[in-house]
C-alpha cells in the first residue's frame, strides 16, 4: 500500500528538504519512487538517508510540495536527517539499493529507527481534497487552464463542506500559486 509523506532529506551540506512523496510502506523496508530531478532523489543519492514523517496536517503537504520551505524540524535519532515537527509518527531510512527508470527511481531503503509524537486524526473528505489539489499543483504542465480551475472548484466544495482552518487555508495557498503559475505563462 503506498502512503502519502512528508519525506525529509539533508543535502550533503546539512541542509534540510521536505517534499510529499507517495512511500510503499512495509515494516522492515520501504520504497520511495522520486522522479530524478527532485531534491529528494539528489538528498537520498548523496547521503544514503532519508526520513519518511506521517502526519495529517495538510497545509504541510501544500507548502513543502511547491516550495523550498523550511519546515519546523528536530533532529533524528538514528540517521543523519531531521523529523518534521508535525510528524504524528515517523520511520528512519538507510538506502539499500537504487533502481527504476530514466525518469523515476525506485529506491528501497531499511527502517532503522523512528517515534511517535501523537494519534494521527485521520483523513476526511476535506484532507483529502487537499492532498489530491497538491498532486495536482505539482503537475500543472500537464493539465488545461479550465481542467485545474475545475478540479480546483470541486475540492473547494469538499473542503468547504468538510474541512475546517487548515484545510481551507491550504486550498488558498494552492489556488493563489496555480494562479501565479498560469498568470506567467508557464502553460
Ligand atoms: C501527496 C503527494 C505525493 C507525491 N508523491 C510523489 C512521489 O512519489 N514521487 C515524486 O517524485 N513526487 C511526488 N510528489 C511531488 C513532489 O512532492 C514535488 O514534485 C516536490 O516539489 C518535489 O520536491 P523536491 O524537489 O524538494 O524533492 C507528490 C506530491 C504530493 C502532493
């Protein structure tokens, strides 16, 4: 089963990176499959380690998604990385082996460590719709105008209808940046 995450890579440098990423996650083993122009891909590559944190906050998914954020972090116990502040739990990777595609690695890493910091709510229609509007503003290049404001427009009601602060104030900040993104021609 893939679950959506918050993965968090340090460059070689010690910088930290968050980005959403889709994990196959398994008790011993996990597999992340980012495209090879992410951050994340270059992180796992020159490091060897990576920290993968669930969490039901939404509005981390929208910011670490479109942009180079900082989000609030500590540091991990077990691998050289750092826990995003709104983990609910979190798993500790090392790199085992690097495969995939020309676009697309297929990295399977082993759990070495993690925690638990509080009950993960869970995702309701509302949460939902956020996640779904991120994957969406991150693949903007591939869609219509008129296809994204009307997707936009049906997760707007859900989230309307269902969600509370913070799912709205996610949906904004989606909106504003598709806004941006197509006001710049970037079509
Ligand atoms: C819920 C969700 C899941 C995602 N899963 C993946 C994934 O599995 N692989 C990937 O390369 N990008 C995925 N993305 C898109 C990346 O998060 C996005 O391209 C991000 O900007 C990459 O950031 P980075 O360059 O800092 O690593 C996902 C986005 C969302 C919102």
């Amino acid at each position: 089963m893939i679950v959506e995450t918050i993965f968090s890579t340090l460059n070689a440098s010690g910088q930290p990176n968050f980005a959403p990423m889709g994990v196959v996650w398994g008790k011993a083993e996990m597999i992340v499959r980012p495209f090879r122009d992410t951050i994340t891909y270059r992180n796992l590559i020159e490091t060897g380690c990576g920290v993968v944190n669930v969490t039901d906050n939404v509005l981390s998914f929208a910011h670490s998604a479109l942009s180079r954020v900082q989000l609030p972090h500590f540091p991990a116990l077990r691998v050289r990385g750092v826990v995003l502040e709104e983990a609910c739990y979190w798993r500790e990777l090392e790199v085992t082996t690097v495969g995939g595609g020309e676009e697309r690695a297929e990295i399977r890493c082993r759990v070495v460590g993690g925690g638990w910091q509080r009950d993960f709510l869970g995702f309701n229609r509302g949460k939902n719709a956020v996640i779904e509007a991120a994957i969406l503003a991150t693949r903007l290049h591939l869609h219509s105008q008129s296809e994204v404001w009307a997707a936009f427009q049906h997760y707007d009601e859900i989230v309307a209808k269902t969600g509370g602060g913070q799912e709205r104030e996610a949906m904004q900040y989606l909106y504003e940046y598709a806004r941006r993104w197509f006001v710049a021609g970037e079509s």
